[in-house]
C-alpha cells in the first residue's frame, strides 16, 4: 500500500468503515 | 441504503457502453442492509416509480425486475400480479435472472452530487477511483440527500460519518434544511 493510498484509508468516512453483517443485492430497470 | 450504481444489465453485449448498449437495459443496483429495509419495500418503491402499462420502446428503457435468488423472484412475481391487479392493466416488466452488470459511465453516477461541486470535490479526494467513489455508502448518502431523500433529522444524526469537511458538513445541511422546508 503506498503512501496516498494509507492516507485515503485514514480519511475514509466512518459510514464507509462500519461493517454491515448481511448485505444484499437488488437489480432493476424502471423503463 | 447502502450503495446506489447505475449501469446496463440483462443483456449478452460484452463491455456495453451508453453509446452502444446493445441488447442490455439501463439499471439501478442497490446494495442494502434487510435488516433496515425489506426486498419488498424497495419493490413498492420501483412499481411506484414509473408506469410500464406499454410495452418498451427497446430494451434500453426496458422494466425489469433482476432477482438474485429465489425469494426476489417469487417476491417479486407476486408483486407484478399484485400491481397488475391494482392498476387494472397489464405491466410489461420482465422478471429474469441476474446474470452481471457493468458500471455505467462515471458522468452517468450520483447526479444530485454533481450539482454541488463543492461537496462532490471533498468526496473524490477521498475516492479518487471511480469504482470506489460509486461504492461508497458516504457518496451515496450523500447524493441521497441532495436529491430529496431522507429527513433533515437524519442528516443531522449521521451528518459526522459521512467524510465531510466542517464547510461540507454545514452546505450540505443548509442545502437539506432549505429544501425540507
């Protein structure tokens, strides 16, 4: 991991940093 | 709601573009938490969002349900014949398998956060790549809320968790609170 990409990380919002236990997936098309 | 990505789906084409779809349909992918919010809740919001009483004009503007497993085929199954009762008229929306997506083009992702490139700047420096600034549950909030969804309230218990300066922070809530009114 190079330096910019170590402080992205450290910057990374914490709703992006929060773990979700079960995630899932919807696909659609509205026309 | 987790992440929200626009892109083409249901087709064979390989490496659609939006000048050259193919036989793919513009699509939404939402990834969410069940705990928080149902399947069926969101297919309520996908039949209240638009009307497919005729047949569409070509693929690309097709409706389509693409279920992931088989309790969002039967969900939504159930739905169109739920729909179709209520509206009293046929729904073409194809219910089909979900066999892959490709990202739309960046200039095609988070429109409401492109309209305030104050905010859009702060959430690219930390997401310069275009794969990780459309997955990110930070932008996706973000251009939630500034296209009208969620209450100035919520905003307000979240508003530190989403990435923003202290001048980001208060245009976005500014820009929330004015259009709540």
């Amino acid at each position: 991991m190079n330096t910019s990409t170590t402080v992205r990380q450290a910057l990374k919002p914490p709703v992006d940093v929060a773990v979700h236990s079960q995630t899932q997936t919807a696909t659609f098309a509205l026309g | 709601m987790l992440r929200t990505r626009v892109g083409y789906a249901g087709g064979t084409t390989q490496n659609p573009t939006y000048g050259s779809l193919g036989d793919h349909s513009e699509t939404i992918q939402i990834e969410y938490d069940p705990a928080v919010i149902s399947y069926s809740a969101l297919l309520d919001v996908f039949w209240g969002s638009h009307r497919p009483t005729r047949p569409a004009w070509s693929r690309q503007y097709a409706s389509a349900v693409f279920y992931h497993n088989e309790e969002q085929k039967r969900l939504a199954l159930e739905g169109k014949v739920r729909h179709e009762a209520n509206l009293g008229q046929k729904i073409y929306t194809d219910i089909a398998p979900f066999t892959g997506f490709h990202l739309a083009e960046d200039y095609h992702q988070k429109h409401q956060l492109r309209r305030v490139p104050e905010l859009e700047r702060e959430l690219r420096a930390i997401y310069p790549e275009l794969g990780d600034f459309v997955g990110s549950t930070a932008v996706t909030r973000v251009n939630g809320y500034l296209g009208g969804y969620g209450t100035l309230e919520r905003l307000q218990t979240e508003i530190e968790d989403l990435g923003l300066s202290v001048a980001g922070r208060k245009l976005l809530l500014d820009i929330v609170a004015a259009s709540r009114r």
